[in-house]
C-alpha cells in the first residue's frame, strides 16, 4: 500500500448566516485539527449555487465564513484559507469523476432526496452530482482526513467508493506513468458526534438551524454581547431545577441543551456541569451561561465584524489560499490527465 501523507481537508457551505452550531460542531473542530495536521478549509461557494442564490448574498457570506474561520483561530499562514470557485481543479476534477461515479451509487444519497423534496424534476444537476464534487475536493489534495457532520458521513462514502473505482479501473495506467499502486488514498471521515449537536433555542427536539425563521432559536457568530445574552434570556425551558445527575436530563431536551451548549462552551462533560449546577433554577444556570457564552463567543462575533469591516483583506487572504491550494491541487489533475490518457501541454 501507498502510504499518503496525513492531511486534512473539510468545507463549508457560504449559505446564511453561521451560528453556534457550525461552530461547535465543526470550526472548533477545525482549530483543534490543525495543531497536529495539515489543514485546508474551503469555502464551498460551487456547492452552494446548487440552490439558488442571490449573489450579492453570496459575496458577502464568502467572506464571513472566511472571517469566521479567522476569528476562531484557524490560522491562514500555516494552514491554507480558501473559496473553492477560485480553484479550477475542483470543478475540473469533478468532471472527470463524474465519469467514475455511477448513477446507480448517486441514487442512494439520501441527502438529494431530502434537498430536491417531493418535485425532484425540477432539482438542478448540479444539486445530484454536489456529492462527486465534494469527493474532488477531497481528492484533488489527496486528503486523508475530513472532518464532517454526521449527516456527510454517506458522502464521504461515495467519495472512498469514487477513489477506489479509479484506482482500480485506471491501475494499469497508473502504473505505467509511474505513479505507484494507487493513485488516491481513502479519505477518513472523522465524524462530530451527537455530543456536539446544538439544538435551537426555542425547541430543543430541533436542530439549530440557519434555516429557522426565528432568530432567537440560534446564536449566530456574528452576535453582538447583548444579543447573546438576550437570547440565552429567552430560551425555552421547563419549570424544574436541573438535575443533579445525567439521567436527570432525559426527557428535557431543552434542559439537555443549555447544558450541552454550556459543557461544550466550557470544555466539561454534562455531567460536571450537573455537579456545579444541579437543583440550581434556570434563572441561576441562564445567568451562568449568558457570562460564559458572552466571554467566549462576544470576542469572536467582534473580530468577525472587524474583519467583514475590510473585505480587501479577507480577499486577498482567500487570493493567497488559492494560490497555495492550486500548488497542490493541479499536480494531482495533471496526473489525473495523464492516467486517463489526455494530450496536455507540459512545460514549454
Ligand atoms: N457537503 C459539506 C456540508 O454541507 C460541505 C463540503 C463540501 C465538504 N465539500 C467538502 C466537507 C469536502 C468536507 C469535505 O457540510
């Protein structure tokens, strides 16, 4: 077996606003990864034109999953920083994938059948084949690790299932080009948990959603101290004190959920929380969070509104992740090319 050098590769969607959800359960993620990993964080503004959006929308939302990342310590210098229309490896790389992926695989992505919802005629193609260009992305860098949600788990599959194909029907090629045994590793989900789901703060049987038209179910990082706090105020909960054990807690997602928010804010387990705050009433533990939650999320939601304050610096840190992801990525398309027995132009 080839051996591949570890590397992480993850994306995010420049759909909507970013609220605490996306940043407990990936970007936090993202900045523990790159202390021990090379890391690529891209912005997935392809994926996200398989829906409609409103480009002035867009733009701006670019940047501020660009300013997100920033304000939350993954570093732009060390690791690459990037908005993935500005590498043309990905869209071209998919193509060829494309050919690899059969229909009869696409059709199992549960998560178009839930996107394109009940008038699947009228999804657009790229929202079906959005799973082959999150494997080219993946693959473009021969990532090894991908941190993901567990609603991307399927996809991950795809993208092993997409490597090994081309590995294997493409191993005669491979090797005659002198390039090994195998041509792509397969990428290793490393899959966020139930622990790290946050709920909304208005139904804790709910997911905190970007999509919820109540602004007060989630706390989006760009949320100024008072809006934190006056949201934490108003979150649901039940009339009894929280319990003082972990058991205590079922049947009470709302409780469950504030002191999840609570436990992942502070870096604790639940059940630590509970020892602090068992038998305290909600007014007490609220008070608790809207003190943590503010002291470790109002310096975030700042310095994202600083950096959103000069886009030409966010521009040119995504101009400078582009350049260095391209040094990576198109070594790999011209490989790709090669196996598959393509004319290019090599170096004049
Ligand atoms: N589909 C992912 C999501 O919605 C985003 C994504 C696109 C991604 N390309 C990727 C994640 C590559 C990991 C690796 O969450």
């Amino acid at each position: 077996m080839t051996d591949f050098p570890q590397r992480v590769f993850s994306g995010v969607q420049p759909t909507g606003n970013l609220h605490l959800g996306n940043y407990l359960g990936a970007i936090t993620k993202f900045v523990d990864l790159q202390k021990t990993h090379e890391c690529l964080f891209c912005v997935v503004d392809l994926h996200a034109i398989t829906v409609p959006q409103d480009p002035v929308a867009l733009k701006s939302s670019i940047r501020e999953v660009t300013a997100a990342f920033i304000a939350s310590g993954i570093d732009p210098v060390k690791h690459i920083v990037f908005n993935q229309s500005q590498v043309s490896v990905h869209a071209e790389l998919a193509w060829v994938l494309n050919c690899v992926a059969r229909i009869g695989w696409m059709n199992r992505m549960t998560q178009f059948k839930e996107k394109a919802g009940k008038d699947r005629e009228a999804a657009s193609i790229g929202l079906y084949a959005y799973p082959v260009l999150m494997a080219a992305d993946i693959l473009a860098y021969r990532a090894t690790h991908v941190p993901v949600g567990e609603d991307q788990k399927q996809h991950l599959e795809l993208a092993r299932d997409i490597a090994q194909k081309f590995n294997t029907d493409f191993a005669a090629s491979i090797a005659a080009n002198g390039l090994g045994e195998v041509f792509f590793p397969q990428p290793e989900p490393l899959i966020q948990g139930p622990a790290t789901r946050v709920m909304s703060l208005r139904d804790g049987s709910k997911k905190m959603s970007k999509s919820d038209p109540s602004d007060n179910s989630r706390i989006n990082l760009a949320d100024d101290a008072d809006a934190i706090a006056s949201k934490i105020r108003k979150a649901k909960t039940d009339p009894e004190p929280l319990p003082s054990e972990l058991a205590g807690l079922a049947g009470r997602p709302e409780a469950d959920n504030l002191v999840g928010i609570f436990a992942a804010l502070k870096g604790e387990t639940k059940q630590q929380v509970l020892a602090t705050y068992g038998n305290a009433n909600f007014s007490t533990f609220k008070g608790a969070l809207v003190d943590l939650a503010v002291a470790s999320l109002g310096p975030i939601g700042a310095e994202m509104q600083r950096l959103v304050a000069d886009p030409a610096h966010i521009d040119a840190i995504l101009c400078d992740g582009a350049e260095r992801a391209r040094a990576i990525a198109q070594p790999t398309l011209d490989h790709v090319k090669d196996i598959l027995g393509f004319v290019r132009q090599t170096s004049l």
